[in-house]
C-alpha cells in the first residue's frame, strides 16, 4: 500500500475519471479486498482476539479471587497473578488494536475505491459485484457506510441496475445507516431506469399474508416507502412511469389470481386449455387498459442505458386473443403480448 498503491494514487494528481485513474482505483480495492479476506491474516486476528478474551477473563477471575479471600498469602498471590495477566493482556490489547484498525482500513479502502473505480470508467464495472458482497458483508458497521455513503451517489445508476432484484430484497424498514442508503439507492435506480426497477418495487410492496415472517413485513413496508415517493415524485414523468407500471401489474395479478374453483373434472382452467382472454373481466380488463399505459413487455430484454432516456423502447399494443392454461394448481396463464415493433413476447401469468 505505502510503496505502489498510494503513490499511484497520488501519481494521479486528484485526477478522478477516465481510464487510469479507473485501473489505479480498481488495483487498490481489489488489493486491499484480497488482505481483509487473507485466510492467514484472519486467522492470526482471531487467534489475537481469543488470547486478549481469554487474559481478560482471566484478570476478572484472579481480581474477584482477591477481593474475597481473607488469606493475606492467597490474597497476595492472586494480586500477583493478576498483574501478570495485566501485562499480558495489555500486550494482547494493544496487538489486537493494531490487526483491527489494519482490517479496518482494508475495509474502508476497498469500499471507497471500488465505488472509484466505477465511477471513474467503464472497464472495471464487475467491480460492482465485490463491492455490493462487500457492503452487505459490513452492513452494521458504522465505518463501512460512512465510506460508501461518500462516493456512493457518484456512481452512475445503471452500473447497479443488474443488482436490482438482490438490491431490492435486502430492504428493511429499520432506520439504520445501510437500509438509508439502500433505500435511496433503489430509489434513484428507479427513477433512472422504471422499465428494469419499478415492477420489483411493485412486487415488493403487494399486499402480504397475515402468516409472513417480520422480516417480509419489514421488507413489504420498505417497498411501500420507496413507492410513495415515486407516486408523489417532482419529475412528473417518473410519477407517470410508476402509475402505468403499478396499474399494469396489479392487471396482471387479477388475471394470474383467476380460477373457478370447481372440481378438477369440471373446471374449464384446466391445464392446456385455450381460452379467450375477453369471456373474463380480468382478461378483458389487460386487453383493453394495456395500450394505454404505454408499457414495453415486463419480460422484455432492454438494454441499461446511461443517458437515461427510454423513449424509443418498443410498447405493448395488445394481446393474441386467447390465453393457454398452463400446469400448477393456480392455474398459472400463458398470454402473448404484440409490440409496436412487431415482435411478440410469450408471458407466464402466476
């Protein structure tokens, strides 16, 4: 670190994008990822912090020892062997300090340049990847995301936009360091990018059973807070872009939730059954709302793009009239969606 790494940083001359400074920020994090991971470095730090654990525990028994024996020859004995403990103990104290406060820095490190590294260029931009392990893997530490929070808005949103469905189920309604800067994060990448994000935050906010767990709940509540915000959003385009794609969704649920609970025998949803989409006010409902919210194909593959701008991606005109049952017991739909471009997208109602 001291003789390549943070000459090559300064080498740079506060310059902080392009190709590389791009390198030289990607070297440093992975450098200092690759030691806070090294199996022999944490070992030696675990073998410190049970010696220090050990010698403390060990001063707490010999001085408890002394306080409550009336021997003067035992008392005198146990105070010995309490300063020697001391002694050690402060040994192992200052040892475990200096190996924390060095994975401490390789912490702090890696996170802050690998966020440099992709902001900086686009030839490092797996680095993502490392960095979100990375930051779940310190999410309570204060440290961790006081150094994310530094360089983490500088990052473009579409370098995350791949992580959306991790991002997104990682959402807490806890008022902690990481859950705001999570939050804000899948917030932007909403705004920035609806048509790869917003149906995630659609689905995280739906309605769930009375038996889900805390911790669903919590995520649920989270899901809503992000979505209120869009709802209300300034930028009236974005607010428009969460209505259509809501409102779209919520269509698609009503049809995936549609049976009729008859018998095996004599229920027309039967698995390999066509049946047209307009003999039912759900089906009906997606067939005639859809054109106007102007909505590509949820299944659609639309490339991520930097400048943000969405306008010529192709849009759902309609369906083929009939819809196949396809096998599950709740009767999962298959519909196929036409496009402004012509093509046509086979989609799995469930």
């Amino acid at each position: 670190m001291s003789e390549y790494l943070a000459p090559a940083i300064a080498e740079l001359g506060g310059l902080a994008h392009g190709d590389v400074a791009g390198q030289v920020f990607h070297q440093y994090a992975s450098f200092c990822d690759a030691q806070l991971h090294n199996p022999d470095l944490n070992a030696d730090f675990d073998r410190i912090r049970r010696m220090r654990d050990t010698r403390a525990k060990e001063m707490e028994h010999f001085k408890q020892l002394a306080r409550t024996t009336k021997d003067k020859s035992l008392k005198d004995k146990y105070v010995k062997e309490f300063r020697k403990t001391s002694k050690w103990f402060n040994l192992d104290e200052k040892e475990y300090d200096r190996l924390r406060i060095a994975r401490e820095s390789f912490m702090t490190q890696s996170l802050e340049n690998y966020l440099l590294a992709l902001s900086a260029s686009d030839s490092n931009d797996n680095d993502v990847l490392r960095f979100f392990a990375l930051w779940l893997e310190f999410a309570d530490s204060e440290l961790a995301n006081t150094s994310v929070g530094k360089h983490l808005a500088s990052v473009p949103t579409a370098k995350f936009v791949r992580l959306m469905n991790q991002l997104s189920s990682r959402l807490q309604s806890d008022q902690t360091a990481f859950q705001e800067l999570l939050s804000d994060l899948v917030l932007h990448i909403a705004i920035d990018h609806p048509y790869h994000s917003m149906h995630h935050i659609s689905a995280g906010s739906s309605s769930i059973s009375a038996t889900a767990s805390e911790s669903a709940r919590s995520r649920m509540n989270a899901a809503r807070a992000i979505a209120g915000k869009l709802k209300v959003a300034s930028d009236r385009e974005t607010s428009i872009n969460w209505h259509n794609i809501s409102s779209t969704d919520r269509l698609y649920d009503r049809l995936a939730k549609l049976h009729d609970n008859k018998g095996p025998r004599d229920t027309a949803f039967r698995a390999g059954r066509d049946l047209a989409l307009d003999d039912y006010p759900e089906g009906k409902a997606l067939t005639t709302r859809i054109k106007d919210f102007k909505l590509p194909p949820p299944t659609m593959d639309i490339p991520v793009r930097y400048d943000k701008i969405y306008s010529k991606v192709p849009r759902i005109m309609g369906f083929l009239p009939k819809m196949r049952i396809a096998n599950g017991l709740s009767a999962p739909k298959i519909v196929v969606a036409r496009c402004s471009d012509g093509q046509s997208f086979k989609q799995l109602v469930r």
